[in-house]
C-alpha cells in the first residue's frame, strides 16, 4: 500500500462506528473519536471496506454486491469455524493488550438463514469467559477474477465463486463472571464456492506476508459500565492500519517486545 493511503487509513481509523442489535450506536474510547456526522460514519466504513478488500494491492480487482435476495442462499457455517484451525492474533484496549478469541461452535439460526448462532470463549491474561452471540450476514461481494494462489495452484480445484462477506457480530460474555462484557464489530471474511456447491474458508494465499483473515473489528463494553475498549482480531495476523506496530515479523507474526507486558512475553498459538 502506498504511503500516502495508509496515512489516509490510519487517519480515518480515529473513528470507531459499530452496529449493535443492527441499530446504530456511537461510542467513545480514550484515543478513538466519536463520530459526530453521517458523513464520518460513511468514511469509516469505506475504510474497512478499502482495508480488508485492497490489503494485497489488488487495486484493478473489482468486486460486485449479491442481490439481498439471494445472500440467504449461502452458507457461511465453515467459513466462521475455521478460524478455530487457524492462529489467531488479537488485541484489547490502547495498549495492544493480548485478547484470544475461540469460537467452538456455530449453526445457522433455523428462524433465520443469514444469522449464525455461536459459541466460544474469550481470554484476557488469566480471565477466560464464555460467551453466546449472533453473527449477522450483512452484505456478499463477488471478485470479478478469481486468486488461484501461488503458481495457480488452485486453478483446476473447480472454483466457481470467489470473494468475501460482511457481518454484524455481538457476542455476550458469561454476565456472571468478572470482567465480562459485550463485544460488537464488524466481520470481514474471504471464502471461495467449489463446482460441488461447498463453501470454503479462503486460504488461498496463506504463503503471502500480507494474509489474514476472519478479521473481527469493534468494541468491548463492560457490563454495568459506561467504559469501552477497541476490541479486534483476525487469523494469522492484524492489518498494520489497524495495529501498526505489533507485528515485527518478516512473514510470519512476531509480536514487538514493548508490548511484552501485556501478555504477548511468551506468545504461542493455543
């Protein structure tokens, strides 16, 4: 990405926009504004859009939006599982703090074909707390070429679609524990149909230094408090605009030592 638009990024990641019970809520946080216009909620969600789909460079890629009518036709079941397979990086709070975040269950809502019940687990230093939650398919986006992978390797594995989702998630910790809360964001998440009807998790160009996906991007709001926290977290790596300066690592993570104290000493993948 070209300096000049990851300056852009990061300026217009200052403001934090989430969904919650799919009905608009502003909040602040110590080092993120809150948005005051519609035209700044706009910018915001431009940006994550431009983040998750141009990460690669991929700039002449175009994509195209499934009608609404037909996004219930698609399963995403696997697609939202898979993170468990995969590393997960995540972080709380201003100081980068370490968050570990485990789905380890998932259904379609049989009321309703775009919502995704869940189940899982959260951990924050030695806390961990359970968590129930929905994750909400908002918007599918079609790539107009398909990404065979590194020397096309995936070019006779039958792709038939190829491009990525966009959800709302709130996932309510175990109210009954300490330091529990809510976390509401937004899911960004690659997947690829197979000629046999499947859906797959996109993990296509894993060998590449820019790859992540399954990125979580919201808040966490403590129970019975006014305090919030910027909550994230994705497969196998975050995007430098959303932490620039966590990860060191040539290709793979390697988390910066000035955030050593706050839990990222002896990093290893749970």
């Amino acid at each position: 990405m070209a300096i000049k638009t990851m300056l852009q990024a990061l300026m217009l990641l200052n403001p934090i926009f989430i969904y919650a019970n799919s009905h608009a809520q502003v909040v602040e946080t110590n080092s993120f504004e809150s948005i005051k216009n519609p035209q700044n909620k706009k910018s915001m969600n431009n940006t994550l859009f431009d983040m998750f789909e141009n990460y690669r460079g991929e700039q002449n890629r175009k994509v195209s939006k499934v009608s609404h009518t037909k996004i219930a036709n698609y399963n995403f079941t696997n697609v939202i599982m898979d993170s468990v397979n995969h590393e997960n990086i995540g972080i709380i709070g201003d100081s980068y703090q370490r968050l570990i975040m485990r789905i380890n269950k998932v259904k379609v809502d049989p009321k309703n074909k775009t919502k995704y019940l869940v189940s899982g687990r959260s951990q924050v230093k030695k806390n961990i707390t359970g968590f129930n939650g929905v994750i909400a398919l908002q918007d599918v986006y079609l790539y107009d070429r398909f990404d065979y992978g590194v020397d096309e390797e995936y070019r006779n594995k039958g792709l038939k679609e190829q491009g990525f989702a966009i959800f709302d998630y709130q996932l309510n910790e175990d109210a009954k524990q300490k330091y529990s809360g809510v976390f509401t964001g937004k899911l960004y998440a690659k997947w690829y149909l197979t000629d046999d009807g499947s859906m797959h998790y996109d993990f296509i160009n894993y060998y590449s230094d820019s790859y992540f996906n399954n990125l979580y991007y919201g808040l966490w709001s403590e129970y019975g408090s006014s305090k919030h926290k910027v909550a994230t977290w994705a497969d196998h790596k975050l995007p430098q605009e959303v932490a620039p300066d966590l990860n060191i690592g040539a290709g793979g993570f390697s988390p910066n030592p000035k955030y050593f104290k706050y839990g990222w000493a002896n990093y290893t993948f749970n």
